[in-house]
C-alpha cells in the first residue's frame, strides 16, 4: 500500500506505525516480530479504547509520528458504503497530546490481490500479481476540536449512555458521557469524508 511515489517507504523513521489486529498480525512469536519490526501496534479487537497499546500509539503521537489507522476496524472487501467507524481513531485524535494532521486515504483493489474467498473458500497463500491498485489520498480533515468539546459536554448532559467507566479526561473537563459523544460527531465526520473519497474512486 505504501509503494508509490511519495511515501517514505525506505526511511524507518518517517515510516507509519499502524493498529494491527493482534489475533491476525501476533498470533504466534515469528508474526510478532515480523510485525513489530514493521511498526504495528496489537490491538485487541473488543479490547476497547482504553486498552494497554493505545497508550503506545498516543506516545507516537506526542512525537510527532505517523500513525495509520483503519477506522472501520475489520477487513472489508465488498464494494459499499463506509461502515460505521469505530470511536478507537476519535479517542486518539482527542486524547493525543499534541492534535493530529488526520489525512484521509481509501483504496482499491486489494480485493484482488488478496482475495478472501478465493480457492475453496479461502485466502490464497501469497498475494496475486498484475492487479489494478488504486491509492487516493485525500485532503487534511479540519476538525474544530475546542467548540466540538464545548458542544459535548453541553449535549451529553441530557444524554444517557451505558458506562463502562472510562476515565475522565480531565483537562478538558471530558466525562464519559462527553467522551461518548464527541467520539461519535468525531468519528460521523471522518466517515462523511471516507466516503465522499471513496466514491471518488469509481
């Protein structure tokens, strides 16, 4: 994904970190240092945002780092609409410490490369060749975090949610109820935008 020109794909202090699903990329101790060696971070599906490696990821984020993430939190290949995306990329944008350039970017094609129901049901057990890819890289979401803030802490006080206890962010004055939220509006606009760029594609 990360070959075409322009991507630092051969310096490893420009290149991404990136969420990786645990029970796919950690499954065993040879993909556990495949993958760390190439910057992901495990995380465990239905772990939460609250989860051990996503305090990692936002010290990645403190230093100025690069971080992928794949908002929709599972593989999709089927040719539709955005998922509703998971709140684990809100909460990083939220929680970070320094707020992050968030740069939107779809593709297609691997469906093809690496089909999930290709022979008998099943992956094929290396990547096919001569495949169309296509890349688009979109333009820096502007969020406007402090009246977003604002705006949930006002709406989530009538607002009931089931807790999970979350910890309150504190210097923002985020409950969880306000966290629930702003995770929420945050997430509705990245999906907007994935999906404006994804029909750009066809």
């Amino acid at each position: 994904m990360w070959g075409f020109k322009g991507f630092p794909t051969c310096d490893p202090n420009l290149a991404r970190w990136v969420l990786a699903a645990e029970d796919i990329c950690f499954k065993n101790p040879i993909f556990s240092y495949i993958f760390r060696l190439g910057k992901c971070i495990p995380i465990t599906r239905g772990g939460g945002i609250y989860q051990d490696h996503m305090n990692e990821a936002l010290e990645h984020l403190g230093n100025g780092a690069w971080l992928h993430t794949f908002p929709e939190g599972k593989v999709s290949q089927e040719d539709a609409p955005i998922r509703r995306l998971k709140w684990g990329t809100a909460s990083l944008i939220v929680r970070a410490p320094v707020t992050p350039i968030i740069l939107p970017i779809v593709h297609r094609g691997f469906e093809e490369v690496m089909p999930e129901k290709y022979w008998f049901g099943r992956r094929p057990p290396f990547p096919l060749f001569n495949k169309r890819i296509k890349v688009v890289v979109g333009e820096p979401i502007e969020l406007e975090l402090p009246k977003m803030r604002e705006l949930a802490i006002t709406k989530s006080r009538n607002l009931t949610f089931p807790t999970k206890g979350w910890p309150e962010i504190r210097h923002y004055g985020l409950d969880e109820a306000a966290q629930r939220y702003l995770y929420m509006s945050i997430s509705e606009k990245i999906q907007i935008v994935m999906e404006r760029l994804r029909c750009s594609v066809e």
